[in-house]
C-alpha cells in the first residue's frame, strides 16, 4: 500500500557510494531495489546520472521505492521483474554507458518483520517466503509435495544442515498427518528433531534453505552473473552484496574467472592463453561492513561486497 511506513537501512551504503558507483556514471541498473535506500543515496550524490533502472519482485517495495524516489522521476525506470532480465530490459531501454549493476541480495527488513510472508522462524504466518507474493509457488506447497530426495537436496545443499536425511523423513511423517500451513508447522519439527543445543542454527539453516528453494535464489544469481558480463562493456562495473556463504562463493568464484585470462592445454603448453580476461578486480577481499555499521545495524554483520570492471 502506497503512504504506508516502511523501514530498511541499506547495507554498505556509503562503500557503495565510495568504491562502486564513479563520477561517469550514466546508468544504474539496480536488480535488487527494495524500499529505495542505496537508490536515494545514489541518486543524491551522483546527479549526472541518466538511467536509474530498478527491478524488484516484491510489487510492495517498487510501489514505496517509486513514492520515495518521485523526485527523480525522469530518469527512473521501474521493473516488476527479476534481476535476471537485465540484458533484456538493459536492451530495450538503449541505455547509455558507462553502466554499473548493484545487486544487494537477499531479503529486506521488511520481510522479515513481516509475519504474513513466512520468512521469520519467530513470527507466527503462513509458510509463503516468495519474494514475489503473486508467485504461483510457497514453502508449504514444497514441504507438501516434495520428494524424500529433493527435501534432503534442498537442506543439504541450501542449508548445509548435516541430518538432512532424518529432517526430510520427518517433514514426509508430518505432512502425512496434516499438511504444512503455517510457520509453526515447521518450527516444530524442527524442534522436535534438534538437539535444544542446535535448535536456533538448525531454525536459521532450515528457513535458509526453504528461502533459497522458493525463489530458486543460487541458479537465478549464476544466470544473473552471466548475462549481467554480457551486458556490460568496458569500464562497466558490477556490485554484489551477499550474506551468506553460498551467495558469496558463487559470485567469487564468478568475478576470480572473468578476472583471469582463458587458457587451453596445448600439447605444447599446459596454460596457453586463448583469450585475455574479461574483467578486473577492484575487490581483492570482500568489502565488509564496519564496527559502528554492525553496531547501529545488526543485520549487516554477514554482508560482504565484491566489485568487477570489465575491461575488454
Ligand atoms: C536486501 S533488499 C534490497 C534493499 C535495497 N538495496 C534498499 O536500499 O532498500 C533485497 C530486495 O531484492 C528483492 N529481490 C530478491 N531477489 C530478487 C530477484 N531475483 N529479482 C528482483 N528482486 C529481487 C527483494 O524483494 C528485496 O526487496
């Protein structure tokens, strides 16, 4: 709902300001909007810029974001979409470079707070956690109709959770009883299973994971990864910020690639270069949040930014 009170603090934002974006600037495409925080602060400090592309799944962040960023209307273009379009609405908005990409993953505050969406193990609500509410697909409807074997895959793989195997013959015991509603359907199973040691880490994996399920959130970020380099020409940059280890190690892994020259085994050579690298490092190590920025926003603390120039 538009005229609604709505709060996230964005994370990083003045590394963001200091490190990502550049004087030259002409275009933003920012995948991951929210409620419009590294947007205002973006817009405010940079004003040569011409495009600010916006995308978000969630219709109630694009709604306040829009509100919040009215002054700016001319050059703002919103997209209910995911950021895994960009190279097709970057296309079609012929847009001027230099052009840098912010991805700030993951959920907002507002989700969190919000008990009707699912995502917080404390919060009594139906088991939804999509991004996009008006998404055909919700944690319950995979803790319903899963297999024994897709459960274990998503809990091991997306939550790291080492006794997978019993959680997911749990979760088929419970369901043959009484189907998965509400977040307390799972929390209890959950409870029941763990050690009370383990409780809260297993809580927090579990969620994690189903989370990561629904929104299909580590194969939508390597598709991402790779049409963003597509899209971008030299002297474009690319941000991620990611809070947890797995988001981290795909984008790692990605940037150190297209930092690195193509090589192919010869029967000469082991490492002849077959094509220069695409891109440079501008962040050797994660950019971290600080001491005070933890401190006033503990949310932050598991945030890590990594940036790339493309350079050919
Ligand atoms: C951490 S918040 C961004 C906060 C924002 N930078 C700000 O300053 O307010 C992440 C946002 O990305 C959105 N999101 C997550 N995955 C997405 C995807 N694949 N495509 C588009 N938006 C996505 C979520 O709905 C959420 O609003």
């Amino acid at each position: 709902m538009v005229g609604e009170t709505l709060f996230h603090e964005p994370v990083l934002k003045k590394e963001i300001l200091a490190f990502l974006i550049f004087e030259n600037a002409r275009t933003i495409f920012d995948g991951t909007l929210g409620l419009g925080g590294h947007a205002e602060a973006i817009l405010k400090q940079f004003p040569r810029i011409s495009h600010y592309v916006a995308c978000d799944l969630d219709q109630r962040h694009l709604a306040f974001a829009r509100k919040r960023l009215k002054k700016w209307h001319q050059k703002a273009f919103f997209y209910h979409a995911n950021f895994s379009e960009i190279k097709k609405i970057v296309q079609e908005l012929d847009i001027p470079h230099p052009l840098v990409i912010l991805l700030d993953l993951g959920l907002c505050s507002v989700h969190v707070d919000d008990p009707e969406r699912g995502f917080s193990f404390s919060e009594e609500g139906p088991l939804n956690m999509a991004f996009d509410s008006s998404s055909g697909r919700s944690c319950a409807d995979i803790l319903n109709t899963a297999s024994e074997r897709e459960l274990i895959q998503i809990l091991r793989d997306y939550g790291e959770e080492p006794r997978a195997l019993k959680l997911a013959q749990k979760i088929i015991a419970r369901r043959q009883e009484k189907p998965f509603e509400m977040t307390s359907d799972l929390r209890q199973v959950i409870e029941e299973n763990a050690h009370p040691r383990d409780q809260k880490k297993t809580l927090m994996r579990v969620f994690q994971a189903f989370r990561i399920a629904v929104n299909d959130e580590l194969d939508v970020l390597r598709h991402t990864l790779e049409k963003a380099i597509e899209t971008m020409r030299s002297g474009d940059r690319m941000g991620v910020i990611s809070y947890h280890s797995l988001e981290d190690r795909i984008v790692k892994q990605f940037f150190v690639l297209q930092s690195r020259p193509e090589t192919e085994e010869t029967e000469f050579s082991r490492h002849s270069v077959v094509a220069p690298a695409k891109a440079k490092l501008l962040t050797k190590k994660p950019i971290v949040p600080s001491e005070e920025e933890i401190s006033q926003n503990p949310r932050a603390r598991s945030a890590r930014l990594r940036i790339l120039e493309k350079i050919t």
